[in-house]
C-alpha cells in the first residue's frame, strides 16, 4: 500500500469523527441556550417571588402594628373603665 492511498482511507474517518465533533458542538449550544432560557425564566420568577415577599412583608409589618395600636387602645379603654367603676364605688360608699 502506497502512503497516498493510507491517506486517503483515513480521510472519511477524519471527516466522519469532524462530522461527530460538529454534532456534539451543535447539542452543547442548544443544551447552552436552553439553559440559559431556563435561567433567565427562573431569574424573573425569583424576582417576582421576592417582590411577593416584600409586599408580604410590609403588609404584615402593617397588620401587626395595627394590632399593637389596637391592644393599646385596648388598654386605654380598661384603664379609664377601671377608673369609672373605681370613682362609682366611691359614691355608693359614701
């Protein structure tokens, strides 16, 4: 066997394992782009999840300072009623 004709069997395996290599190249980048799609997609949902949580946060901030106002208010009120029945008890002793 001349070298020319080595040469020339080994060409179509070369091209076919180019051909492979060119198959794997092209399945990394569309595995690369799903990927990235997917992690865009999960960046804007963490994004909005965190906003749900602010707003959560602050409603409840709210909520339970309205609660403390209230349990204030609460106590106002049962002290003057206190004071009421205190001043009307000093009437019937008398």
């Amino acid at each position: 066997m001349r070298m020319a004709d080595k040469k020339s069997e080994w060409e179509p395996m070369g091209l076919e394992r180019f051909g492979h290599l060119e198959d794997k190249i092209f399945r990394f980048v569309e595995a690369f782009k799903a990927i990235r799609k997917e992690n865009a997609t999960l960046r804007d949902e963490n994004a909005k999840m965190k906003n749900e949580l602010e707003q959560l946060q602050l409603t409840e901030a709210g909520r339970t300072e309205s609660m403390a106002q209230l349990q204030q208010e609460r106590q106002e009120l049962r002290d003057r009623v206190e004071n009421a029945l205190t001043l009307l008890a000093a009437l019937e002793e008398r």
